[in-house]
C-alpha cells in the first residue's frame, strides 16, 4: 500500500532515535536498508551458485575431450613405437642376409625357418623362449638391460623357394584396457646376387 508523501514524512520523523553521542537515526530507514541487505545477499548467493553450475556443466565436456585426446596420444604414441619396432626387426634380417653375401656365404645361412627374437644390433637369431618384453636403454631396445616396456617383437622366417625368404616381424603390446594390439612388416627377401 502506497502513503501519501506527507503521511510518510510523518510517520519516518515518528521512528527517528537519539543514539549515544547525539546521532540521530531514522530507525526505519535503518530497518529497510538491513533486510535489502539481507535479500541482497540472498540473490547474491542463488546467483553464485547458479554460477557454479553452469560452470560446471560447461567444464565436463572439456575434461572428456581432455582425457579423450590424452588417450588418444598414447595411442598413436604406442602404434609409431610398434611400426619402427616391427621395421627394425625386418632390416636387421636384411642386414644379416646382406653380410652373408659379404662374408661369401649363401644368402640364408643362419636364417632357417621359424619364430625368433632380434636385437638391433644382432649378429644372429635369438631362440624364441618365452618371448620376454623388449626393455628400454637410452633410446635403445635391447632384451638384456634397461627399463621393460609393453611391446614384444617375434620374427617368423619362411623359406619360400631355394631363392626367396619370408620374413614377417610382428610387434605386440596390451593398451590400456586390456585391448591386444600388434603391428606387422612383411618383406621377401631374395637371392639375387
């Protein structure tokens, strides 16, 4: 209900007090500024958490595309890994068939049919076994010292013809989520000295 500006003044001049020191305070006034204070911060704190849950709402996404990519790195991380491994096994068995023509040897002395393991640096064919995880030293994967990483590499040779080799080097490691991966190299080799 609205008052007249004059009934307003009077009934404001009715609730005025004399505070301690001679200050004079309109006790109504006061009142109305105390519980727009209070309706204030009560708007301000639906406001703040209004606030809070459109934030978070907004943020969710974002860290599911953050967790996503970061997956999705070590993904691919993990597949160049294996392609360079699985190559590496492939170039070292063209290494060992290239010295044995430098050596004067036939072209698959040393490289009989069947699964084996290799090293970068191998001088020849490492018996299959239990097939252990390559480790990691310095850059360098080896089966002797370093830090076990997931991947294992098996080379399988194949004698197609007096002339011709079938060299397959498989590289398999297990992704997060127990997901069985592997990556392959096929190559023929060939005597064609």
């Amino acid at each position: 209900m609205y008052q007249h500006p004059e009934k307003l003044n009077k009934s404001m001049n009715n609730e005025q007090k004399t505070m301690s020191g001679g200050v004079t305070v309109n006790t109504k006034i006061a009142s109305d500024a105390h519980c727009s204070m209070i309706n204030e911060l009560g708007f301000t704190l639906i406001e703040a958490l209004l606030a809070l849950v459109i934030l978070t709402i907004s943020l969710g996404p974002a860290l599911v595309l953050s967790s996503n990519i970061s997956s999705t790195a070590s993904v691919i991380q993990h597949n160049l890994i294996a392609a360079n491994l699985s190559q590496e096994g492939v170039e070292v068995i063209r290494a060992l068939r290239d010295a044995n023509w430098h050596n004067g040897l036939p072209f698959d002395t040393g490289l009989a049919d069947g699964i084996y393991r290799i090293e970068w640096n191998s001088n020849n064919l490492i018996a299959l076994g239990t097939n252990p995880p390559l480790k990691i030293t310095s850059g360098l994967y080896n089966y002797s010292s370093g830090t076990d990483t997931i991947f294992k590499r098996t080379l399988t040779i194949t004698k197609i013809n007096s002339e011709e080799l079938r060299v397959i080097s498989s590289v398999t490691w297990t992704e997060r989520g127990n997901r069985s991966r592997d990556v392959k190299a096929e190559s023929h080799l060939f005597d064609w000295k």
